[in-house]
C-alpha cells in the first residue's frame, strides 16, 4: 500500500486485529454475512449502480431523459422501488408510497418494473466484473463487492480496475455506476455513495479512520432514521462521536449491534468477501389495491403469489423447507405463519398445498389485510466452489 512499508503494514493489521477482538464478537452488518474473517488487508471495490432500474428506463425510452420517474406501481397502494435522480430533487426515494411521491413531485411519471430487462442488464455488469476478478459478491442486482488483492490481467491498481470497470459499464450498457475503492468492504461501500452519481472515491490504508469521523452515522449501513434518531439523543452525531464511546456503553445502549458500532467508527472491517453468496429465501409478496378480509379471495391472491414465487423457486433451482405465509393487516400490523418440514417441499402441489394450509388456519381474519406474501426458506441450494482466494501481498498495495 502505498506510503506503507512492510513493517507499517504488519503494525497496521495488528492493530486492527487489536481492536478487532477487543470488541469479543463477530458483527453482521450486512443479513446475510458470516462474519469469516480475510486474511490482512485487501484491495476492495465496491460498485453500484446508479438509480438502476429508473436509469434502464430513461436508457430504453430516450423521451423520459432529464425527467423525474419512479419504477413502481402509482395506485393509491403503490410504492416506489426507485426512482431516477431528478426526482430524488423533489425528495422522492425509494420504499416512499406513491401518493406521497407524487404530492411532493405532481410531475412524477411513473413506469411498471421490468425485471426481466433489469436481470438481463444486471447479468451484462456481472460478466464485466469477472473479467478482472473470480471474487464478486453480488449484493443485488445493481451492486457487489469485488476482491482485486490479485486481479486476473495482473492491473495490480483497484483504482485503475475501477476507472476501466466502469467505462466499460457506460460502453457496454449505456449506464453510469459509482464506485468506492478501499482496503475492506465497510469503505468501499461507504466509498460508492460517496460521489453518485457516475462517481469514484478512494480510501487508501491509513486513511479509513479519519473518514468515517467526519461522516454523520446515518450514513452507517444497518443505521436507519430511527436509530440515527437514539443515537443524537445520546449526543452521538458523528463517526467521531461514536468512537468516543467504549464497547461497553455501546452493548448498555445498542446491544449486539454494538459490536459493529465499535468496529465501524474505526473503520475496521475483516469480512471476506464472499463469491456465490447462498440466497436464504425465495418468495414474492403483493401488496393489494383494497383491502380485503374474504377467504376466497385471498385465496385467489395466494394462488398468484404461488405461481410467481414458484418460477423464482425454479429459476434459482432451490430447495427449502419451510414455508412461510405472512399478512400484513390495514394497521401495518404483521401476521405470520410457518411450517417446516424434515425434508424439501417436493414440488409445486406440496408447496401450494402448505401455502393454503397455512392461510386457512387463520381464516377467519378478525381485520381485512392490505399485504399477502408467501416464502420458501431454509434452503439447500448447490452451491458451486469457490475459487481459492490468494493471500494479500506483502509488499506495497497500490490502489
């Protein structure tokens, strides 16, 4: 890494590893992590996409260029999956109910999802990535981390790999992506947002401390409104703010997201990333335009769910054993049921019949429902091997 000798380097490990494991355990910030640990520092990128399915439509329909749009369903249930930045001017973001979209943004032209074009396109930017590195850990379909400690054409610049990756995503695509480039997952992450759109940002060995102390911590994943909202009750503004708090006032007010909280304000991170992630669930859920509380048409709804979650079942070529159906009532109240078995579901009939099951034994609903969803879990998938990830050089790191 550049300005840091051999000796620098070890000194810098140790001293992550020290505060590492003062912390005593193994956070997740991320729901599907492990918390395996890489070996010494890496040369992390992490790409995103910029308003992705918002900017595929503008790229598919050149009229809607320079207006806002939102990606989602514009009924009075309607929610916003993204929308494109010149919306984003008016306050509009993703997860916002349409109504409210639309009475901050009246202009706000609206389009269904394509998630078969979206698929196609994700896939197009996945194929880029493995051309410079066999470590992508996709997040979704519009970002994913990247190890490129040892590059396939032998770059040996993440900086460099990042420029080239997404050049290439404009060329091949007619996409923008941001990029953030740093020594472990939790900056390059922290990287990507900084500069989108269409942005790159750098944070070499020795620097990731001092950035996450100027950053407010609503920028922290895994920080939403309501925890940045505790945290400046405690007087806690700041990464800086944060670090000032030892672990042990952090588990009294934050329990097991302590430990991330600790590790995060010194920008410590030692997770691997993780190529061919297992999914953990497959499932669909619809929300409804009115509420409704008759059994027979939830159970014509459910049928739906049943059909669209079963192609997502087969196309990922999953298997799981628990089925979970869950209603969520006019109120925002949530109600689930579950049954799992010794075994995967068989097929399609044992997964409908499980899912119908399920609903009947709370019919009748003592309040009408504005959300069903149906999910497949526990699941066995095949997961194909990874390749071997190499060791971090001992030498200089450039980035």
């Amino acid at each position: 890494m550049a300005g840091l000798g051999r000796a620098g380097q070890c000194l810098f490990v140790i001293a992550q590893l020290a505060l590492t494991y003062s912390a005593m355990s193994e956070p997740a910030p991320e729901p599907d992590d492990t918390g395996e640990e890489a070996p010494g520092l890496r040369k992390i990128i992490h790409v995103d996409m910029d308003a992705f399915f918002a900017s595929v439509e503008q790229r598919d329909e050149p009229a809607l260029r320079g207006l806002p749009i939102a990606v989602g369903g514009d009924g009075p249930r309607g929610v916003l999956t993204t929308c494109s930045y010149e919306a984003r001017k008016f306050g509009c973001r993703s997860a916002m109910p349409s109504v409210t979209a639309k009475r901050l943004c009246p202009d706000l032209i609206f389009r269904p999802p394509r998630f078969a074009v979206y698929n196609e396109v994700s896939r197009q930017v996945r194929d880029i990535f493995l051309d410079y590195t066999p470590h992508v850990e996709p997040l979704s379909l519009d970002e994913a981390f990247l190890d490129v400690t040892e590059d396939l054409k032998g770059i040996g610049s993440a900086t460099r790999i990042a420029e080239l990756i997404r050049a290439r995503i404009k060329e091949e695509t007619g996409l923008t992506a941001s990029a953030g480039v740093s020594y472990n997952k939790f900056l390059a992450k922290l990287a990507s947002d900084q500069n989108k759109p269409d942005g790159l940002c750098v944070i070499r060995p020795g620097e990731g401390a001092d950035f996450v102390a100027k950053l407010p911590v609503r920028r922290f994943f895994g920080i939403g409104p309501k925890g940045a909202e505790k945290m400046a009750a405690l007087g806690i503004e700041t990464g800086a703010d944060l670090a000032l708090c030892d672990i042990a006032y952090l588990r009294r007010h934050f329990g097991s997201q302590a430990d991330y909280l600790y590790r995060a304000a010194r920008g410590i991170d030692l997770r691997r990333v993780k190529a061919n992630r297992p999914r953990k669930s497959v499932g669909a859920e619809r929300t409804l335009d009115k509420d409704i509380s008759s059994g027979s048409a939830l159970r014509d709804v459910l049928a739906r769910i049943i059909e669209i979650t079963w192609k997502r079942i087969e196309s990922s070529k999953s298997e799981g054993r628990t089925v979970t159906l869950k209603l969520k009532h006019a109120d925002f109240s949530q109600l689930t049921r579950a049954r799992s078995l010794p075994r995967p579901v068989a097929g399609q009939a044992e997964f409908a019949s499980i899912g119908h099951a399920l609903l009947d034994e709370v019919l009748p609903l003592a309040q009408p429902v504005r959300l069903v969803g149906l999910t497949l879990s526990a699941l066995e998938e095949e997961e194909p091997p990874q390749a071997p990830v190499g060791g971090p050089s001992q030498g200089t790191l450039p980035f």
